[in-house]
C-alpha cells in the first residue's frame, strides 16, 4: 500500500473511532478471557490493547480463567479430573492446583501490566493494577449425591472496594476463586465472577473473549448483533451450539436482563478484534443488549448534523438536490431515519402535496457500507406506510439516476404534467429529473 494511501486509512479510521473513543471515557468495561489466552505466545497484544482502553480513560476490571494451567498442573500429580453436568469437582489436591496456576497467571498478568519499554505499545502506560479478596463464594456443596468439595459459586462481590480501586485509575484483576467468611477458597468459574461484577457494578459493558468459532447465523453468516429476545431465543431453539457457546450466551443474557448496557462475544484468534469490536461501528463480534442498536424512526432536529453528513457526498455528485442546514432543520419532521449505533445511516422524507392525494418521496439515501442489505426497501415501505395513513394515494419521485430502483418496486413512469401544481411549477429543468409514480392501497 502506498504510503498516502496508508495515511489517509489511518485518518480516516482514527477520525471514525473519535465518537467511540468520547462515548468510552469514564464508563466502566468488565473483561473476561480464559487461561488459554493468558499462555499465548501472542497473549502480550491483547494486554497492549487493555492499556490502549486504560489510557483512554476507561475503568477496567479483567477477569482471567486458569483452565489448562491448573489441567497442567493436575496431570504432573496424577490427579485424576472429574466434571458433572461440566463442574469440576476440587478435591484437596485438586485445589492445591488450582491455586498454584490461579496465582501463577495472575502474577503473569500484573507483569504483562508493568511493562513500559520503550518502543512497544505499552511504553509510558505506568498501569497499576489491583488484586484481593473481592469475590465472596459458597460450596456449591451435595448436589445429586455428587459432593463437589471445593467448587464454589459466587455469593457477593465487593462493589464498593472495586470502585474504589477504579477511582485510583487502577485496573481491578479478579481470579477465578472466592473466599468465604470461614477463610476457605472455593475454585469457581471465571464467567460466573465477571458476570457477577458487571452486574454489581452495573457495567457498561461486560465482553467475553472467546476461544469457539465466531457465532453464526443458520446461513453460516457471522451474527453481528443480537437483541436480548434473540439471544434468548437462541437458547431456546434446538439450534446445537458448542458448548463453550451455549455457556457464554446464558452469562450474556443473565447480565442483560439485569442491568448490564451491552455484552460483547469477541473472538481472541484475531489480531486487534478487541479494539475493533469497541471502537468501530460493525464491530467485529457479537454484540448483545436490550438497547435499540439499529432501528429505524422519526427524525428529530438532532438528527440534522448526520443527515447532513450522510446525503453531503450525494448531493456534490448531483445525485441529491442541496439542502442547507437551515431548510433541514425546518424539514426535519418529514424525515425517517435509520440509526445504528447512534450514526445516522439512511434516510427518506415525505413532502405531503397540496390537496393530500399526492406526496412526494424525496432525499432517500443510504450509507455506501450499507447498501444492498435492505435498508433502502425498508425505508421506502415505512414511507409508504406513513403515506397511506395519512390519505394519501399517488406517491411521485424525481430521480436522476436510481430509475431501474424505484421501477423495480412498483413504480412506472410518468411525466411533469402528472405532478401537483406547485410542484409542477417548481420543477428544474435544468436537473432534468425523470418522473416516477406509485399507486398506493
């Protein structure tokens, strides 16, 4: 790639992430990745982009598994690993394991967290990093005549501690073990405590670094985005999904429902995914939240600057008539928008005529990264729909170079004396735009 054109990527991609990075600062991200990652050669890149999010202003609680490392180390002493219904029971020795490789990792982490050589990404990033007792636990105990020993479950995190490390500008590392009253240590799952702490904490996000395949759609097409009901209806079908999946889905839908903004499914076998999955607008794994990510709706007057911004290349290649910042704001109520992630990405408004049988559909644009995906054809029945409840029964477009589009959808050509009075009078014949009309009902 030539070096100009190497810039310009950089510019414009750094100027796109500008809103992500005003929307993060402050709020409060609970990650979780699995032992698997920490013993990755390549684990130092996902630290490197944790200080990219520390350095940003965002409060970090980082949450680590242990599993191969404990498995490592239960093999080296003949212990013999036994799960029910996909519980490890924790032995004695067992969890004398799991505490060696619980405290190894961390330890590996905090180092991983202090580095600041120069000419690395983490050069001057001078994190400092917390640890302790915040997760209280309980035995899961007898279940099913099964004895689980020293697997426990969380009982309570301490929120407020947390916060308070947070307020220090201090990343909080969290293990997968609790404590109880009685000073035992119980091995618990590492997706239980970081769910556990989004939800106490009420975190903006909580993302899950996954090991699995990305999730998919029936058509094997990667599910960028799921609603809550979704997510749950999902768990529900008879869909067969990993396990590691199934697992992960259940955390995401448990923290959504109780008060958790947005979960994110990020997959770690690829390079920066992190960072694109916060800092774009598509991301690069699954989001999952209760919020409206993409709809579409009424305009509103503080949707002018993104219309602006979204029909600006339209109108300079003559696709669009100009509009001033000023005529906008006195149209805005004509408009439908589609948002998505807070962008606005496509558009239409409705002119009503004089007499209410005619209206005109006008300014029908759609972002070039989201064309062909059915945004349009969306946009045109909610005008449709809105014109129709109004009275009207003959919608007009004047188009100069989308023809072939509005025909496909039902529209046939027509002429300037089939347009309403003063719109008939107003026509550029300069432009010298085609008229297309649409009988509704």
């Amino acid at each position: 790639m030539a070096a100009k054109d190497w810039h310009k990527n950089f510019i414009d991609g750094f100027r796109l992430s500008a809103p992500y990075i005003h929307a993060h600062r402050g709020r409060t991200f609970v990650i979780v990745f699995g032992g698997e990652a920490v013993a990755d050669p390549l684990f130092s890149g996902l630290v490197h982009d944790i200080a990219l999010l520390h350095s940003l202003g965002i409060r970090l609680v980082l949450v680590h598994g242990a599993r191969p490392q404990i498995e490592t180390r239960l093999k080296a002493r003949g212990v013999r690993l036994e799960y029910v219904g996909g519980l490890r029971i924790t032995g004695d020795a067992a969890l004398e394991c799991v505490k060696e490789a619980v405290g190894t990792v961390r330890v590996e982490i905090e180092a991983l967290l202090s580095m600041g050589l120069a000419n690395t990404p983490m050069a001057g990033a001078r994190i400092g990093a917390s640890s302790g007792n915040f997760v209280t636990a309980r035995p899961l105990g007898i279940r099913d005549g099964i004895d689980y020993c020293h697997t426990g479950e969380v009982r309570r995190i301490d929120a407020a501690a947390i916060q308070r490390h947070l307020d220090d500008r201090r990343i909080v590392l969290l293990s997968a073990l609790g404590y109880s009253p009685t000073g035992e240590v119980f091995n618990i799952s590492a997706e239980d405590v970081a769910t556990a702490a989004a939800t106490e904490l009420q975190a903006d996000k909580l993302v899950l670094i996954t090991e699995g395949p990305e999730l998919r759609d029936s058509q094997r097409r990667p599910l960028s985005q799921l609603s809550l009901t979704e997510a749950s209806a999902l768990l529900q079908s008879r869909r067969r999904l990993p396990e590691d999946t199934t697992r992960q889905l259940e955390h995401a839908v448990y923290a959504c429902r109780h008060g958790v903004g947005r979960i994110h499914l990020v997959s770690r076998r690829k390079d920066g995914a992190l960072l694109l999955e916060l800092f774009t607008r598509d991301g690069s794994g699954t989001l999952i939240t209760a919020e409206i990510y993409e709809g579409l709706r009424q305009a509103v007057i503080e949707d002018v600057g993104g219309i602006l911004e979204l029909i600006k290349p339209l109108e300079e290649e003559g696709i669009l008539v100009k509009r001033s910042r000023e005529l906008l704001e006195m149209e805005i109520d004509h408009f439908l928008v589609t948002e998505r992630d807070g962008t606005i990405i496509a558009c239409a408004a409705l002119y009503p005529g004089e007499r209410g049988h005619h209206a005109e559909l006008a300014c029908l644009a759609v972002h070039p990264d989201y064309r062909n995906q059915g945004r349009g054809d969306a946009l045109l029945e909610a005008i449709e729909d809105k014109a129709a409840r109004t009275g009207v029964e003959t919608l007009f477009v004047l188009t100069t170079r989308t023809a072939h589009w509005f025909r496909e959808r039902g529209f046939a050509p027509g002429d300037i004396g089939q347009l309403p009075g003063r719109k008939k009078d107003l026509y550029n014949y300069q432009r010298k735009s085609r008229v297309y009309l649409k009988t509704l009902g």
